[in-house]
C-alpha cells in the first residue's frame, strides 16, 4: 500500500493487499518450506537473482507483510521483522560492523542494549564510546574515530525519556560518514518519524506499543534508503563489495535502496536466524490495526497522571516532556507535536525504599518486566532492568536510584490515579 496514504489507513490496512477471492484478513502461512516446479526455479532464489520464499528463516509472506506496513508507517525504503527489539539493535549494528570497528552511543539507552553494546559486542571486538546525548555537537564529535560505523540513539529514552535532538544527531553523524540508527519504540510513527528529521535507519521493539496487547516478542529494522554507503569507499564493505557467500554478489549495485535490509536478510538472518514467527506477525499485525488509536490515549493519559504527580507532596520530582516545565518540552514540541508517550517517570521522597513499598503497594498496575502495552504497569530500574549497572553508570544512563518507571495503559485516567492515591497513602 502507497505511502501517501495516512498513518491512520496505513495502520488498518498497510502491508497486506488481497486479490480476488485471497482472505481480507492477513493469513499466518505457519510453514518452513515453499514448494517449487523445478530445481533452477529454486537455485535462482539461493543465487539471489530472482525474489520469492524458499524457507521462513530468511523470509515468510506474513512476516513480510507487517514489515511493509512499518515500512510505510516510518515512511522507509525497505524493511525486515526480528525475533525481538534486541535482535533488532544487533542486527542494525552487525550489519555494518565487524571486528575492528566502533560505535558511537547516546549513554541515555535501553539497559539491555546498554549492555549489548558495552559488553556483548565487546567481545566481538566492536567498541563503543557513550556520549552525553545532550552535549554540544563538538563535544560529540570528539568520540568519533577514523573506523567509526554508527550513531546510535533513542528517539525517547529508556527509561530516562530523554528526547533525542534528531537533526542535531543527524548532523553529527552525517559530518562523519556514518549513518544515524534510531530506536523509534517509545514514540512509535505515529508520534514521530525520524527519517524526516535526518535519521538512517530506525528499529523497534515491536513487543512494546506497536504489539500493544504483551503477547508477542518482536523487532523490525526499516531503511530509509537514503544514506549512500557508495559515498565511501572501503568504510563500509560489506555492503559496497562483493560478499563471496552469494557468488561475488555486491549489495548496493544489485538491490539499490534495498541493499541494507537485503544484507541483513540474506546474510545475517541467514547465519544467526533470529526470526520472528508467522504467528507472531499475525499478533503483531492485530495489534498495530489499532496503534493510531492508541497512542493518543497513552499519551493523554500519562498527562494527567504527570500532572497529578506534579501536584503531589510525596512526590520529590516528575519527568515527562509534556509538562511546560520539563527540560525536554521544546524538543518534544518539535519532533513529537502529537504527544510523546504513556510512560512516566517520577521519585519519591524518601529514595529507594519508599519507592518499593509505593510499587508493592499498587493495585491496578501491575511490577512487570515490561512496559508500553495496553495494560498500566509499573518498575523499578535501578533494582530490576538496570540492576547490573553501577551507580556512575545508572546516572549516565539518566537512571536515578528513586526512578519508577510508570508505564501508563489505557484504562480509565481516573482509575489509574486513584490506585497512585491509594499507594502513597500506604507506602
């Protein structure tokens, strides 16, 4: 489905285009294997020379149908789905770096991908540097090196919610030869899309509100294809050189704007086989019919949750972009005019212990290891996601040992403020 089409019909109907007499609703085709007539109809499918489905490990119909609808929500050039959001960031990263490069990153990240950078892609012999996201553009500039691959970044941090100057970044990385990668999670397409601020590429964690409903593990990557990895000879080889694996093939000269997602698909989901089910697809696809309808109750919800927080004596600080006293309100004006996201974060005074007794004592939210789904929930960082941080490392990633992650659902607003009410009162 064309892109001209608003977000709001992309959600209900992108990605999936019936014939005659083929099912309105997206079909799960839940197999491994897809039948041919002859074997050199097969063989040019493995040789890359003609496009179609052989095994779902590397492609599957409905998997490629939800990718397209993100696709077209994001407003890309091509996309991929993903066993999980981590998959995703791997994947984003792998599949322009190598033993021997490096990484630059906004310290204000995800835990897990904090992680996944700082130690798991260490032992790749990746490096990555973590930079004050909010510093000046010198400064940033200064942690780049001549075997640098990457900016990376959130778009809204988590669980910090810092707000990403998205052109500032983009300038940044641009001015250096690399490509801005840009984790869309918390304000999904519909609330913001950063390829029309400068942005390369964008992943998600399809498991938050894009799913919407906590069923369903996933990731997506999407391609703007806008950044031309030609423009530098040798930086990025494994796109702009021939890949022995597919017969001496060269990415960018034989697929276009649909060279980097076909690398990651052919080569990288190929070896590392992190698929995201046809099942899965099919849940997620349910859940993103509904994501224009519900991002602006998550978002006028955690308003009046962040504003009744704000009046509360208990309460030692507030941070959400929406309040006009928020540091990142401008910025969130700018990029995200719509609303940002339902989660909200606050302290309590008192530290870290009123903060437990607070959470233990909730009713309707409910301490899981999740956020950004229908349901109000709530964590603790510091103790649960963050908790293999050290303190230095929790302030660089804007996580206070007071913070509470308040995931804010779609439940009545009043409902959900009376459990808070009741909660402070008997923390």
């Amino acid at each position: 489905m064309s892109n001209v089409f608003k977000p709001d019909t992309l959600c209900v109907q992108g990605g999936w285009s019936p014939k005659k007499g083929e099912p309105r609703v997206l079909p799960i085709y839940q197999s491994t294997t897809f039948k041919y007539e002859t074997s050199d109809q097969m063989a040019k499918l493995f040789d890359l020379e003609e496009s179609g489905y052989f095994y779902t490990r590397l492609q599957n119909p409905t998997n490629d149908a939800v990718a397209s609808k993100i696709c077209a929500l994001e407003g890309g050039a091509a996309a991929m789905l993903t066993s999980s959001g981590q998959a995703a960031s791997f994947y984003a990263m792998f599949n322009i770096c190598s033993a021997g490069d490096h990484i630059v990153s906004a310290s204000t990240i995800y835990g897990g991908t904090f992680n996944l950078f700082a130690v798991t892609m260490k032992k790749l012999g990746i490096e990555v540097t973590f930079v004050d996201q909010d510093a000046p553009v010198d400064v940033i500039a200064k942690a780049f090196q001549p075997n640098t691959k990457a900016l990376f970044a959130e778009t809204i941090s988590n669980p910090g919610l810092s707000i990403l100057d998205i052109e500032k970044f983009a300038q940044i990385a641009h001015s250096q030869g690399v490509p801005l990668i840009v984790d869309n999670t918390f304000a999904t397409p519909i609330n913001c899309r950063p390829f029309e601020w400068g942005a390369d590429i964008v992943i998600h964690s399809t498991t938050k509100y894009m799913d919407g409903h906590a069923s369903s593990v996933g990731g997506a990557i999407v391609d703007s294809g806008n950044f031309d990895w030609n423009a530098y000879p040798g930086k990025f080889p494994g796109l702009t050189e021939p890949d022995a694996s597919y017969h001496g093939l060269t990415y960018t000269e034989s697929f276009g704007k649909g060279a980097y997602i076909t690398k990651a698909t052919v080569q990288l989901m190929r070896d590392l086989g992190s698929t995201q089910s046809p099942q899965n697809a099919f849940l997620l696809n349910l859940g993103l019919e509904t994501l224009h309808l519900r991002v602006p109750r998550h978002c006028e919800n955690a308003l009046k949750v962040a504003q009744y927080l704000e009046g509360k004596e208990e309460v030692a600080w507030v941070n959400y972009c929406g309040l006009k006293g928020n540091k990142y309100y401008e910025l969130g004006q700018k990029y995200m005019p719509k609303g940002s996201c339902g989660v909200v974060t606050f302290g309590l005074k008192g530290g870290r212990d009123v903060a437990i007794r607070f959470m233990d004592s909730l009713k309707l939210a409910a301490i899981v290891t999740h956020v950004a789904d229908a349901r109000t929930s709530v964590l603790h960082p510091a103790s649960h996601t963050h908790r293999q941080l050290s303190d230095e490392q929790l302030i660089a990633a804007g996580v206070a040992p007071d913070l509470i992650r308040f995931s804010v659902g779609i439940e009545s607003a009043d409902d959900i403020i009376a459990d808070i009410e009741q909660a402070l009162a008997n923390k």
